[in-house]
C-alpha cells in the first residue's frame, strides 16, 4: 500500500505504530511532516504538504491515541 498526503489516517495509524510511547499532545507538525516523509509506503511530493493537511493527520493520531487508551 502506497500513502499520500490525502491518506490521512492511514499516515495517523501508521505514526502511531511507529511512535507508539510518543505522547500526542507534545508532537509537533513538523515532527509529523518528518515522520510521514520517512515512512517507506510513502510516495507523494513533499511540496504539496501543508498546515491543513498535517493538522489533518495529527487530528487523526489524536483520535486514536484517546480511544486506544
């Protein structure tokens, strides 16, 4: 399975397999735009990310880190 900017939670649950001690509240877009870009299925262009979209994932991430608890 490839991944894209528009494949928002599947890039959330991938992060948070990868990070799984990574405590939500303190990862920043950055962080997630540096681990998304490092993930092996992931082929999109780095240019086309934005704050929306990072957001996007971290909301995702988010909503899974509080139900999985």
């Amino acid at each position: 399975m490839t991944l894209n900017w528009e494949s928002t939670y599947a890039i959330a649950l991938e992060l948070r397999r990868q990070h799984p001690n990574i405590n939500i509240e303190e990862v920043t877009l950055k962080q997630i735009y540096d681990w998304t870009l490092a993930l092996s299925e992931f082929e999109d262009d780095p240019a086309l990310a934005n704050d929306d979209i990072l957001y996007a994932i971290y909301q995702d991430w988010y909503e899974e880190y509080i139900n999985g608890q």
